[in-house]
C-alpha cells in the first residue's frame, strides 16, 4: 500500500521549530545577534612608557574599567554597565596578551 503524505505540514513544523528555537535562545540570552555598535570603542586607552627615575602623576580616581588576564587576554570589564564587557586590543585589532596569568593547558594522558 503506497500511502502519499503531504509535505507541506512537516516543512512548515521544522521552519516554525526552527524559529521558536532560535526565538527562546535569543530570549534567555544565549544567542546575540552582533551589530555593528557593539564593536565600538568602550573607552580610549593610551599607554604611558616607563623611564628608570622618572616620576608620574596619576589621578586618584580609577578608570571605570577593570582588567583581567583570561586565557592569556587582557579583558575589560566596565564597572558603571553591568555586563559590557570586552577584549583590550591594538589598533590592527590584535588582542593584547598578558603575562599574570598562564593560558590553561589541557592535562597530558599518560
């Protein structure tokens, strides 16, 4: 007995459960869509160059971001906006790497 079934309802259920799973990924924030403000710069940084014997006056006030070493990265966390975070970089876009922390290295089987 060949039985034809139609197709059209069983497309349609796989593109709609395709959209309401990217829809509640995106809702519950484990998917985000970059746009193009998102690679803004969060602040200006310019690097003062250390000389033996020379003194420097730095403002009492700290900057609003924090730094971390993750993975070998320097990583900026801004304390005013709760969860912007971002990677420190040069102006070819280069990640600026750290030395306070070693990068994790998966353990050797033995």
């Amino acid at each position: 007995m060949s039985e034809e079934r139609n197709a059209i309802p069983l497309i349609l259920t796989g593109i709609a459960s395709i959209i309401g799973t990217i829809g509640v990924l995106w809702l519950y924030g484990y998917l985000h869509f970059a746009k193009e403000e998102d690679a803004l710069l969060l602040a200006e940084f310019t690097m003062l160059k250390t000389v033996p014997g020379d003194q420097y006056k730095l403002p009492v006030k700290p900057a609003n971001q924090v730094a971390q070493c993750i993975d070998g990265v320097l990583v900026l966390f801004d304390t005013q906006q709760k969860g912007l975070t971002g990677v420190l970089v040069d102006d070819k876009k280069q990640a600026v790497r750290c030395m306070g922390q070693e990068t994790p290295q998966a353990p050797v089987a033995e």
